[in-house]
C-alpha cells in the first residue's frame, strides 16, 4: 500500500468509479431497471455474463490454486449463468475474446474486487427479475441472488485484514481493466445479437 491512511478497499472504489458508471450505463444491462423488461433481454444479459465468466473463470481457477485468501473463497458463476440460461427461452452464450490476463496475486483481488462488488447489484435487480419476469433463485434468476451468499462481506473482510500485503496500482490497474473489458464485451454481443440470440428449439 502506498498510502496508511486509506484502505484498499477505498481506494478501488474511488479508482474505478468512472469505469463502474460508464459499464452500468451500456444499453445492454440499462433494460435490467426499466419496467419494460422483457424475457428477451434479460437473456441477452445472462448469455452476455456467461460468455465473460467462462473466459475469466478459467484464469481464476489456474491463478488462484496457489494462493491463500484466509475466510474467504471464490464461488464460480459460470454454473448459475448456465442454469438459469437453461430457464430461459433464448440460450446461446456469447464467447469472451477480451478477457483481461491475470499473472499475479495483487491483479487477481483487483479483479475479485469488481466481481463480488457486482453480486451487490443483485439487491435490486432480483426482485425486479421477480416482478416483471417472475424468474426466481431457483428458476432463471440465480446469478442475481447470489448475494445472498454474502461474499462480498468474506471478500471485504479479508482485503481489509490483508490490506498492506497488496499493491494498490496494480489491485486498481486490474479491477479497472475488468470493468473495461466486460464493457467491450457488452458491445462485441451487441454488435453480434442477431446471429448469438435465436429461439431455441428444443423444448
């Protein structure tokens, strides 16, 4: 840490707040507050998400097997994207060819910062999903509740007891690189909806 003062966690926040902003304001995830809603895009959404977990995950998995994180574990999402993908009328995962690289501990909590920072968003837009679409943590809806599992609280927890083990540039230089490539990922599926989104038909 370069500064005492402040903590990890704070200055991750401050430093990707206009990284954070820009993504939750693409016009793929901006439906997921609307009370127009539909089915179709939401789909969009959780196919978008599967594509990135899948090509994150990968990483994750590979870096993290010699790394210990006291009270804390990664929970792969890529299983909920898949269930509830299967929930949905529309399917087809989007593939991730930007996907940030990861090659060292201090980059893995800068990208686990903005991937348990996101199960908080699922505080609001799971009940919506239930509302509007009536999608539930059993059926079409178990990314967004995933929450419930507190990881975000487990994660915080260790950073903040962890703190001075870390470089703060290079946690913040990842989490922002994660926030950047999910976005370039939102629009390679935009770009791409007409041949990525088509009706199943096997049910």
């Amino acid at each position: 840490m370069t500064s005492s003062t402040r903590s990890l966690l704070v200055l991750l926040r401050e430093g990707t707040e206009a990284n954070h902003q820009r993504l939750e304001e693409h016009p793929l995830l901006r439906p997921l507050m609307a009370s127009t809603l539909s089915l179709e895009q939401y789909s969009r959404v959780i196919a978008a998400f599967a594509g990135f977990y899948a090509a994150l995950e990968r990483g994750i998995q590979e870096l993290s097997s010699g790394i210990d994180f006291p009270g804390y574990h990664y929970e792969p999402r890529l299983p909920l994207l898949l269930d509830d993908l299967a929930a949905l009328p529309v399917c087809t995962v989007v593939p991730c060819t930007v996907a940030p690289e990861y090659s060292n501990e201090n980059e893995l909590v800068g990208m686990l910062y903005v991937l348990e920072g996101a199960t908080q968003g699922g505080r609001v837009i799971a009940p919506r999903v239930q509302q509007h679409l009536a999608l539930s943590e059993t059926s079409g809806a178990r990314y967004f509740n995933f929450y419930r599992q507190d990881s975000w609280r487990e994660f915080r927890a260790m950073v903040e007891k962890r703190q001075e083990h870390y470089d703060c540039h290079r946690a913040r230089d990842a989490a922002c690189a994660t926030f950047d490539n999910l976005y370039s990922h939102l629009e390679h599926c935009l770009s791409n909806s007409g041949d990525l989104f088509s009706e199943r038909h096997d049910q």
